[in-house]
C-alpha cells in the first residue's frame, strides 16, 4: 500500500475521503490542500504526510494509480500552476 494512503487510513480517515482527496489533486490541487487541512489529522502527521510528498513526489503519481485515478489530469494541474 502507498505510504500516503496507509497514513491517512491509520488517521482513520475513510476510503471515500482518501479516494475525494485525490481525486481534488487530479483537478485543483489547491483545493486538496485544502481540503486535507479539514480531515482533523494531528499536526505531526499532516508534517509527516507533508515530509513523504516532498521528499518522493513520486509517491502521488503511485497513490493515484492504485486509486484507479488519472494521473494525467495531475500533471495538467501541475502545469497550470506553473504558468
């Protein structure tokens, strides 16, 4: 199991909240930080989760696979951001 999704699972948070986090993060990744900070997870997890994103970015292009999400839709929010 992806290390982002076991940390939000053992902060007891639901499959449908994880699979609705993500699936923000396709569209409006703002909007997923967003919606992270209101899932109730202690600060010293939400670093942690924090900590894991930033230092293998890689791990959300995995989280979203195992999801069954598209990963396409990340990069494409990626890319708005960026301009």
């Amino acid at each position: 199991m992806n290390p982002i999704i076991a940390l939000l699972k053992e902060q007891q948070i639901s499959d449908e909240q994880i699979q609705s986090v993500f699936a923000q993060l396709t569209e409006n990744p703002m909007m997923a930080m967003a919606t992270i900070s209101q899932l109730g997870i202690p600060p010293e997890k939400l670093q942690q989760l924090m900590g894991l994103v930033m230092q293998n970015p890689n791990l959300i292009r995995e989280a979203v696979e195992e999801l069954g999400l598209d990963f396409s839709k990340v990069e494409a929010a990626k890319a708005k951001l960026d301009q």
